[in-house]
C-alpha cells in the first residue's frame, strides 16, 4: 500500500460535502466523528441503498486482449501439463481485487469542482438542483454537512489516524490513471477507481491503513463546527450564497434588486447547478 501523508494539494478543491441520514447530523459536527468501512460491506452488505452498492468495489478494472484457455490434464513432480490452448475471446473486462484492498477502511465525500461556483459580485452561488432527488432516492440520504475548509479538514483527520485521499477515476485505465497507479501502486489505485455509472457522486475518497477485521471503524477529529455547518438535504436544492460578511451579503442582494435578478436567472444564465454524468478522460 501507498505511504500513508497528508498532502495539501490532494485536497486543492472549493469545499467537501457528506451526504448522511438526519440522525447523524448533530454528532458529526459536534464530534467530527467519521464512518470508515472496509470494502466488504459495499460488495455484498445487506441493507445497502442502490448508490452504494457496488460489486466491484475496491476493484482494479482494466480490459484483457486476446485471452487462451487450456485444459489442466494432470499434475506430477514436474508441474500441471495442459492440453492445446485455444482463444477464449478477443477481449474482455477484468476485475482484480488484492487482500489489503479488501481489509482497507474508506470514507467517502463528494467535492465541489470549481467549474460549479458562479463568482458573481465578489461572492459564490452553489447548488446541487435536482442531484438531491438521486441522493434522497439511491442513498436514502436526508442531511449534509457542508465542509468550508477542506484542507484543514483533512489536516485534522490525518493528526487523529494518518490516511490518503484522492478523487475517484470513473472508467476504464487511461493515461492520467496509469501514471497515479505507477505512483502510489496498483493495490491502492484500485480503491480509487469505479465504474462510469457512479460518476455523478463526484466522490472523494479518504482511506486508512489495512485492518485485521472488516466492516466499520470511526475516527472522531473533534467539532468540526467552525469550519463546517449542516442542514437538511433539501436547502442544496437552492443552493447558497458565500459571502464574506453579513455586509457583503446585504450588497449583494441591493445589486440583485437594482439589476432585477432572481437567484434562479443567475444560475440559468451560467447554465449550472446540474453536475454532468460524463465520465472523466
């Protein structure tokens, strides 16, 4: 596995947002407590929503060319002897998953891309529009917490339980994919790739060393509540407005009122607000 560090630039995006149920809310803002689950429990865990459910979990995913099957006649003293190979098929998907990979605990968030913020009026304007109906429907999701310091989020994990984070690569192996794999090694890369179906997660991935026992293990950083708020699902619908102060908001609203703008015709002349299900290339 990859040399487990803190790397600033790995968390050089906007802001990080969790998805969670209601119930969890309060304690993870007061707590800063945070679930990590081994692969397992997404592959063939019970009870799961449709969103998380993956078979090929923690997978390296790559297509094989021109495969040969051939028949084990007998084995002796000098090995297996086979009969004549013969093409099995031209190409196909394969599916690789190693045992460090299977015992390896990950927390997942989604991050906010730059592209998503319209910067108008020296503030910021995000929503996630009708991407909440997907979350309410495949993860059965109900709350957020939305993380304003990202990097000083993952500073403060990794001074209670050293780990790695990395966006997650929808698709097949490609150029960019191959030189993160040559870099952190394929056992690790696997936890950082999915299939294009996912893309719209926008997932960020943050994982700890191996564990001996499988399923979940919480890490608690401490209130995460000066860097970060939390709501019901809904308000992401709508969206925000960032500003820096109470009078720089104040401003903002005289300029919407003076140009006759509505939130919804900034965000219609942007054209943003729906995350793209394209995969990444």
């Amino acid at each position: 596995m990859v040399d487990l560090e803190y790397l600033a630039e790995d968390w050089n995006f906007p802001f990080l947002i969790k998805t969670m149920k209601k119930e969890r809310l309060e304690r993870t803002l007061k707590e800063g407590r945070f679930c990590f689950t081994t692969p397992s429990t997404f592959i063939g865990g019970d009870g799961l929503a449709s969103a998380q459910q993956d078979r090929f979990e923690a997978h390296l995913s790559f297509k094989a060319y021109h495969l040969m099957v051939a028949p084990i006649l007998y084995e002796d003293k000098d090995g297996p002897h086979y009969g004549p190979a013969e093409k099995f098929a031209s190409q196909a998907q394969m599916h690789v998953i190693t045992d460090d990979a299977k015992h390896t605990p990950l927390c997942s968030f989604r991050y906010v891309d730059p592209t998503e913020l319209i910067e108008k009026y020296g503030a910021y304007f995000f929503r996630l529009g009708n991407t909440v109906d997907r979350i309410k429907d495949e993860f059965k999701h109900n709350a957020f917490i939305f993380i304003l310091a990202p990097q000083v989020f993952g500073h403060r994990l990794f001074q209670k339980a050293p780990c790695f984070s990395y966006k997650v690569h929808y698709g097949d192996i490609n150029l960019k994919f191959n030189k993160f794999i040559e870099q952190v090694g394929y056992q690790t890369a696997s936890l950082f790739q999915k299939d294009p179906l996912y893309q719209w997660q926008q997932e960020f991935r943050i994982i700890l060393e191996p564990k001996e026992k499988e399923g979940k293990h919480f890490i608690e950083i401490g209130s995460i509540e000066d860097i970060a708020f939390g709501g019901e699902l809904e308000q992401l619908r709508n969206g925000f407005i960032i500003c820096e102060s109470s009078d720089h908001l104040k401003e903002v609203n005289q300029i919407l009122a003076q140009e006759k703008l509505t939130i919804d015709d900034i965000f219609s002349a942007e054209n943003k607000g729906e995350p793209s299900d394209k995969p990444n290339n």
